[in-house]
C-alpha cells in the first residue's frame, strides 16, 4: 500500500512539472513570519560581479568653461543650487552633441528682451504655484513636485539663517530681472526621442546608468536633461518679512507684492529692438519712494539679498540679508557690462526646457529608480542575484483562506523582484510537487543560488502607505505596506536572442512583447545564465521595434 502512494505521488509530480502555469492578478496578504531555505547554491564558476564600467567618469567641471552655450544641450542637470536656472546645476553629457548637432537637432536664435517677474508667497505650495518653476518640465510626466522646493527652503534658510514660513505673519518674496540674449534648443518629439534613445546617447552615460548603482548614478547626473535655455543676464532678490499685527487682516502676500514692485527701480526699456543697457538698475527702498512710510509701517522687519548672473561679477552668491528700507543696491554697472556677450551665461530655464532622464531610457525598471532618486528616496544596495520562490504555504489570508499559489520571482542585482511565474497547488501533495517543479526548472536555467522562503518579496518601491484617517480617538490607526512598482517579467525559456550594435544583449519573447536587456557580457555571469542564453535561439529584428517590447534591465 505504501509503495503504491510513493508510486502516485511521483506521478503526480512528473504530471504537475509537465503543465505550463500562467501569471494571475493575485493579491498576496502580509506575512506574520518568514524562513528561508536554500534549495541551490550559487555556481562558483560564475564569477559574481554587481557593478564594472568600462569607463571612468572624469569630472569635467575644468573643461565646462571651455564649452559654448550650444553645448551645454543634451547635458545632465540637477536641482540642487537655486535659482535653478544656473550652470552650476549642469552635468555630464547625456546625448552625445555632435551626433545630434550633425542631425540638425540643435539650434540658437536671437531672444533679445528684458523681462520682470516678481511674486510674493506665504507657504511652499504657493512658491511652487507662483514661480510657475515646474513649467520646466516636460509635460506628462508624474513626479513628485514637491522636489522643486527642496532647493529653494535650503537656499532661502541660507541666507536669512532662520526657519520660514512658520506662521501667518511671515511672507517671502522673489524677484527676478532677465536681460535676455539668445535662446538655445534641443529638437526634442516621439520619433527623435526614440533616435536619441538608440543612436545618440552618450557612451558614457550608457555605461554609467547601467552598470553604476542608481544613488550613485543620480549623485553624478541628477534627474534631469536641458534641451531648452535662454543666454544672458539675470538679477534675482530674495525677500524675507514679518508683517506687523496691525495688518494682519490684509493679505501678506498682497503687501509683499507691493513692497517688491516699489523696490525695483528699473523698467522694460528697449532701444529699438536692442535692450538699452544704459538704463538704470536699483534695488532698495528710500523715504522719497512713493509710499514707502506707509509700506514701512507694515512690516516689523524685511530683508533681501540679492545674486546676479552673468555680467561682472558683482554678486555671484547671494551676500548676507540687508534692511530693504535701510541699504539700497545699485546694479547699473552690472547691467551695461552686459553688453560683452561674452559675459552672458545661461540665466532661465524656458518652459518644458528639462526632460527627466527617465524618459531617455528604454527599460521600465531602471526609469523607475531614476524617477524614485528624483523624489528622494532612498535605494537599496546591489546584492547578488538569485530565484526566489515565494512559498505562502502556512501563511493564511485575510479572509483565514489558505493561500493556493506559488511564486517565482527573479531577485534582481537592484535589489527588484521580477515575477516570473506561479503555480497552483491544492493540497500538501501538490504543494510539495510544485516546489519540486519549480526548482527544477529554473536550476536549468540559473546557476545562481534558489531559495524558498514564505518571506514577502519586498522591492525597494515598498513602503508605508498613509493612514486613512478614519479611526475615532483613542484608536489605533493601522499602516499597510504595498508594491509601487509590480513587475512581471518574460519566461526566460520563451525568449530569443537579439544582440544589438553597442553590444547590448535582448532575451525577447517576440510573441508576448516582453524581454529583459543584458548591457554588459559580465552580467551573463553575474546572473549565471551564459550558458543558458548561448543555447538560446536569436532572433534578427528592426532595433526601433524595441519601443514595442516592454522591457527590464538586468
């Protein structure tokens, strides 16, 4: 009798292995405990290496004075000095300038005007609304807009060395002069993001966003790509007050408003259709200036301090903060020196003028770190690669269900999780068949390690949601974790070689529409998989049909 259950079981398992099991929309609870076991070890003939560039990032910050405003196209920025219209937040190349310029994707054209924009704001969301800074961004794009306040609360807490904005008396202000030059742009469309994507990347931008970890990588480059600026000279003041309680029923931000456009001593002249930089430039309040004693009598303090860019360099930082009705700031000397162009330097962002890096890559996965980085999260280290197969067996389900599936997820180098498969079990028996199954199969594939734990596969999208808010006083509010970003990726076995010119190695499951990118041989053996992948048939395709592929990066 006995031997007659052992006989059917091996069957069973040897019927269960035959089967091919498709990915469900299963919805998996969070796991009360967890354990591990290792069901293979790693080959040690597969060298494990996690990160090897082929070049080395030379900071190029010496040669960027050597580089003409055209060139400055295609380049890295970040968000860190503010304003952010300044050099100092330009990176590393991006989109290699020569192919693009031969391309007749890069043109400068006159921009000659003088432009004055000032605004007053009482909170952040009102900076953010009022300096209209996200309008830089390419349009449909889903991030975090918060990130363009970071720069501007650590500048402004800089220079006036306090905490702002913390109650309903306090009010900041800016107000920017352009003197407008040349105007500088990088074609940019669906069809030449796509070219730029597959023939005018940088070499070294390539090998960095790959092989580099995404920190890493973020540090260097930032977040962002300036397809579009203005040349010329600007002046920016900085406006700090505390309004008097005495007028605390009028708008702060409307006081503000007045006090700035007062302040200013400069018009919009032209001389033609050239900027008359004769003009005079001042900034500060005096006791002739219109209404200033009544303007006065509304603030029990107001500083400012002022940069300018470009020109001379009469105030290449921002200096310390002065009294706006006390210290006034002369700046027509600056402005006539305007009229070298080689003093112009790139002093405004135009609208849509910075594509995220994000949307210069083909693979999901590494858009998504980049993205993450962006809004300043954080990311995990690299690790070793391995088969996880999630086995919920004694985990029960909300409803006190027990759970039917199995997983199979690729725990990639950037520490995601890749689900490759499930498997339905309904009883011990198969439960035990389907673990048996699973670890064969992949063990064909992968000579990395394979474990089986009933530990939650957790990416580093995975975090605390926020409480609902709905809980009555004195009750706990409960937090849940869940996935941002659930990938689920091709069936190795389904796939088929494409090597690409640059050397980029494609496994594409050309009838699902979905693969992985392998940018360097070396991962072939950080993930054990070359022999695997050499025994795999190619495939020979329209590199632009990439762009139908929904892809992962290894």
């Amino acid at each position: 009798m006995k031997s007659v259950k052992l006989l059917l079981a091996f069957s069973f398992i040897l019927y269960a292995c035959s089967d091919e099991y498709e990915i469900d929309d299963i919805v998996i609870t969070n796991n009360v405990a967890s354990s591990t076991v290792i069901l293979q070890e790693r080959d040690p003939s597969f060298p494990l290496i996690l990160s090897k560039t082929k070049t080395k990032l030379k900071d190029d910050m010496l040669t960027r004075a050597a580089l003409s405003h055209e060139e400055y196209l295609g380049r890295s920025f970040h968000l860190e000095n503010y304003p952010y219209d300044d050099e100092m937040n330009l990176g590393y190349p991006v989109v290699d300038f020569l192919k693009a310029d031969e391309k007749g994707y890069i043109t400068s054209h006159s921009a000659s005007r003088s432009i004055t924009n000032y605004f007053a704001f009482s909170d952040y969301d009102h900076y953010l609304e009022k300096s209209k800074v996200t309008n830089t961004v390419t349009s449909g794009f889903k991030l975090d807009l918060g990130i363009f306040s970071f720069g501007h609360k650590k500048t402004m807490t800089e220079v006036f060395e306090s905490s702002l904005l913390m109650n309903n008396t306090q009010v900041a202000g800016e107000a920017d002069i352009y003197i407008q030059s040349k105007l500088h742009e990088l074609q940019y469309s669906s069809i030449i993001r796509k070219n730029i994507i597959l023939y005018y990347l940088n070499d070294v931008f390539k090998d960095e966003i790959y092989n580099t970890h995404t920190s890493e990588f973020y540090k260097n480059y930032g977040g962002f790509v300036l397809k579009k600026f203005i040349t010329g000279g600007r002046a920016t003041a900085l406006y700090y007050g505390e309004i008097n309680e005495s007028y605390a029923f009028e708008s702060t931000e409307k006081i503000m408003n007045e006090t700035i456009d007062v302040g200013i001593k400069y018009k919009d002249q032209l001389d033609g259709d050239s900027i008359n930089l004769s003009a005079d430039l001042e900034f500060g309040i005096s006791d002739n200036d219109g209404n200033s004693k009544e303007i006065s009598k509304k603030f029990t303090s107001l500083n400012y301090s002022v940069q300018t860019v470009g020109g001379i360099p009469v105030y290449p930082a921002f200096p310390s903060p002065k009294d706006l009705f006390e210290f006034k700031i002369d700046l027509s000397g600056w402005l006539s020196s305007l009229s070298d162009p080689s003093n112009h330097a790139l002093i405004r962002i135009y609208d849509e003028g910075l594509v995220p890096i994000s949307d210069l890559v083909l693979e999901e996965n590494v858009a998504d770190r980049i993205n993450f980085c962006i809004e300043g999260k954080e990311l995990r280290e690299l690790c070793e690669p391995e088969i996880c197969i999630y086995d919920p067996e004694k985990m029960l389900r909300a409803e006190g269900e027990p759970p039917t599936r199995i997983f199979v997820y690729l725990h990639t180098r950037n520490n995601e999780y890749i689900l490759l498969e499930s498997m339905p079990y309904e009883n011990s028996l198969q439960h035990t068949s389907a673990i048996y199954c699973l670890q064969m199969k992949y063990a064909k594939i992968f000579k990395s390690r394979i474990v089986t734990t009933t530990k939650k596969p957790v990416s580093d999208f995975y975090y605390e949601s926020p409480s609902w808010g709905l809980a009555k006083e004195g009750e706990m509010v409960f937090t849940f974790p869940y996935i941002v970003y659930d990938y689920r990726g091709a069936k190795i076995e389904d796939c088929k070689v494409y090597k690409a010119v640059d050397g980029t190695i494609y496994l594409l499951d050309t009838e699902k529409k979905n693969g992985y990118s392998i940018y360097s041989d070396y991962l072939l053996d950080t993930y054990a998989i070359r022999d695997y992948v050499n025994a795999l048939p190619t495939v020979d395709i329209n590199v632009e049909s990439l762009f139908d592929y929904k892809i992962l990066a290894l």
